[in-house]
C-alpha cells in the first residue's frame, strides 16, 4: 500500500468503527440510523477492497520468493 491509501484506510476504519459505536449506543433515532449504517457499509467496501488488493501483493511476493526457493 502506499502512503496515501494507508493513510484512508486507516481513517475510513476508523470512522468505520465510529459508527459502529454510534449504532451500539442506541442513540440516534431510525432515519440517522439508516443514513449512519449506508455510510458505514460504503466505508466497509472500501476498507473490504484495500485488504483485498493488500492480500494480492502479499500472494504475488509469497509466490515470487517459492520461485526463487526452487531456482536455488
């Protein structure tokens, strides 16, 4: 990941977690509720598909040092 992207996932996580709190708490009425969980689940997403381009490089890496394991 790059500086920039770790940089928005770790505040789109924590906003995430948030709202995740907000929710918990029972504190806020049905419509805010709604609008909260939306903007959490697009949170999620996007969290979602930075870990999974993070897990593809990590395969990639892994992959290329069994290559160089069996050259050796």
């Amino acid at each position: 990941m790059t500086g920039k992207t770790d940089k928005d996932f770790e505040a789109s996580l924590k906003k995430l977690e948030q709202i995740v709190r907000e929710l918990e708490s029972g504190d806020t009425t049905l419509n805010e509720s709604l609008v909260r969980f939306e903007e959490g689940i697009g949170l999620y997403k996007q969290c979602r598909q930075t870990l999974e381009g993070a897990e593809k490089k990590i395969k990639i890496l892994s992959d290329s040092l069994k290559e160089i394991d069996y050259k050796e």
